[in-house]
C-alpha cells in the first residue's frame, strides 16, 4: 500500500512515515499543497493523508481540486482546527 502524507510540519510528517513504514507501508510526503497536490495527480496513492492549514495551498483547495480532476484515493484530513467552516468543503 502506497500512501502520500502532505504535511508542512517536518517533524509531524516524518513521525507520521515513520510510524506507517514500520507498519510496512510505503510512504512519500510533500510539505506544502501544491506538490501534495501534483504528487497526488502524478502517482497512484490508495491513501492521501492531508493537512488542511498548509501553505501555497490550503487542504480543503486541494482536495476539492483532487476530486473535480475525479482522482477518487481516499483522503484523510489533518487538522489542529477545533471546527471547520461548513461552508468551505
């Protein structure tokens, strides 16, 4: 299982690959959304795991933007916000 985990705390995303290749997964990240985002449209992912506060481009922005391209990997979103915008998915 292949899994891309877009994080732009460097110390968190590589906790977070340590963890899942020491449970056998390959592992990639990126650390902002725009390589996220392209890392994500360019190489076959059965997860995406997805900060929502990154810079160049938000969370939220590239998932939407991942969807409407109908690039359907199961995405799991991070986030240190204590709620969400409704309006904003």
């Amino acid at each position: 299982m292949r899994i891309l985990v877009v994080e732009d705390e460097k110390r968190l995303a590589e906790v977070i690959k340590k963890g899942l290749v020491e449970e056998g997964y390959s592992v990639d990240t990126a650390y902002d959304g725009v390589e996220g985002q392209y890392m994500a449209e360019n190489t076959p992912y059965d997860l995406v795991i997805l900060d929502i506060m990154l810079p160049k481009k938000d969370g939220i922005t590239v998932c939407q933007e991942l969807r409407t391209r109908e690039i359907n990997t199961p995405i799991l979103m991070l986030t240190a916000k204590d709620r969400i915008d409704p309006h904003a998915a």
